[in-house]
C-alpha cells in the first residue's frame, strides 16, 4: 500500500509539473488571444495598405488582419479607413497635399478607382505614428490585398484571418459611401468570390449593415464595434442591435471584468480596440478579452 501510495504522489507530482508548465507554456505564448493588427499594423506601417498588411503577417502572433473599406464611384471595394481621402496621409498625384478647402473634391465614393489610385497614402510623414515606413502606396482593392495575403499565407503555411469594418454613417448614404444594403452586398459577394467567408468578421459601428449581414448573411461573423461611456451598457447595446453578435469590441478603456463575463455568458467574444501600449495590452488580457487590436503588434508578447 505504501509503495502504491508513493507511485501515485509521483504521477501526481509529475502531472502536476507538466501541467503548470503547459498553462505557463500557453498562457507566455498567448495563444488563445486574437491579436489584430489594425489598419495592418499602422505604427509601423502606411495604414490599410498591402504592404502593411504582408509586412505584419511575419509576426507569428498576429492571427488577424484589421482593415475598413470604402466604396468608389465605379462600385470598386478599397482598404480606405475615411470615405474622403485623409489629408494627413495622402499626396496628390502632383506631389502637393490636400488642403481641408477641398475635401468634398475627394470623396471617395464620388471617384473612380482609376483615378483614386493615383493618389499615394505612404509617403507623407505621419505626425501621430513617427515610427511608421515610409514608402510609396496607392489605396489597395480589397480583392488585390486578399490575393496578396492568400499568396504569402500559401508560402507560410499559415492562413490569416480578415477583420473588416464597413464604414457608413446614417444620414451619409450616396454621398460618401452607398446605402446599407448594397455595401453589404459588395462586401459579402467579394469574401465569397475569394473563399475566406469562414475567416472573415465584417464590423461597423453603424447598427444598419450589421442588421443587414445578421438578415440577410447570417453565416457571416459580425463584430458590434461601441465607443464612449455607453460601451459600458452592453445590454442596452444588444437591444438597440436586435441580435447577438459573434464578437462586442468596445474601446479599450471602457472594458470590465463584469463586462466580459457579461458577453462570454451571451455567447460572444470581447475584442477591444485600439489598444497600443505594453501595459494596457496585459491588464485587458488579465480581464479574459478573447482579443484585441493595436497599431503596434511589435509590443504583442514583449
């Protein structure tokens, strides 16, 4: 009996031993954290755009790539996060900058792609993100970015994830982007188009498209993008939304752990944005987020 009971205290230990090295293993590694890497990565790089996005897939913890889209005149879906070309990052074809006076002659929705792609979006210093590339880039397709990044995925053996943000506004239809229906309908047909419908979330701010996409695409994950104070009343927000979505993504700062056990015992995953410092990237995993997203993958697991 003796020598049974001491056999067992050794398995025991031994199990012991070999799962807290596992979870510690697990846990360092962050592995069950979706880290996205937003706008692909724009501390690092020009913002929504192809290289951004190749460049930020050789940091094996990014699962996800986070982008936002716009739609052109000619019904072309680009990686654009502003439905009117941003003058703190775009230069005219001519080499000048646009001037706040003329931004209702750069409206994206009011362009042609073949014109809209002159333009470049990676050249011109980035006050806020002094860190970031500079090179020369012109607002990608998001067919043109998806068959980039399925090209490198084949080659890593990996396959990313897609995060995409329809950005619409309510009161902003065919002006600066088309109405619900139809942007969704662009988004969706293209995701299909090039079979990554299963590693796509589509996410908007805008209740309108979501309701469209949990209607009429319900095979689609949809992820509830919220900011300000009323992040903090989920339940009001579900309400207003009708539905539950796969994912809540809230802004960072607004994130409890009431809140989380709150989505989590909802069925849905917590996803807080733009998180971009070491410290706030540890204390949100601590509160049990299923994700996040930053400007800075670089500072994921350092």
């Amino acid at each position: 009996m003796r020598c049974k009971q001491l056999i067992i205290a050794s398995l025991a230990g031994i199990f012991s031993i070999t799962s807290c090295t596992i979870t510690k293993q697990y846990r360092s590694n962050n592995m069950s954290i979706d880290f996205q890497a937003h706008r692909g990565g724009r501390g690092l790089m020009p913002e929504n755009t192809i290289p951004a996005m190749l460049a930020v897939m050789d940091n094996e913890k990014v699962q996800t790539l986070e982008m936002d889209l716009a739609i052109t005149k000619d019904k072309q879906v680009v990686v654009s996060h502003d439905p009117v070309l941003n003058p703190i990052i775009t230069t005219k074809p001519g080499g000048t900058y646009i001037k706040a006076s003329e931004l209702n002659e750069y409206i994206i929705y009011q362009m042609n792609y073949v014109d809209l792609q002159k333009f470049d979006v990676g050249l011109k210093f980035h006050p806020v993100f002094p860190q970031q590339q500079k090179l020369a880039v012109a607002i990608p397709t998001l067919s043109a970015l998806i068959d980039s990044v399925e090209e490198k995925s084949a080659h890593m053996g990996r396959k990313m994830f897609y995060n995409i943000e329809i950005k619409s506004v309510d009161g902003k239809d065919i002006v600066e982007h088309p109405a619900p229906d139809e942007f969704v309908d662009l988004v969706v047909k293209l995701i299909k188009q090039k079979n990554v419908v299963e590693r796509t979330s589509i996410q908007s701010f805008d209740l309108r498209p979501l309701k469209v996409l949990h209607q009429k695409y319900p095979m689609v994950q949809t992820a509830y993008l919220v900011e300000g104070k009323k992040t903090s009343d989920v339940k009001n927000n579900l309400d207003l939304l009708g539905f539950t979505p796969t994912i809540y993504s809230p802004e960072f700062k607004y994130v409890t752990k009431e809140m989380v056990d709150y989505c989590h015992a909802n069925k849905m995953k917590v996803i807080p944005w733009t998180v971009n410092t070491k410290k706030e990237i540890d204390d949100l995993i601590a509160l049990g987020v299923d994700g996040l997203i930053t400007d800075y993958p670089n500072l994921i697991g350092n």
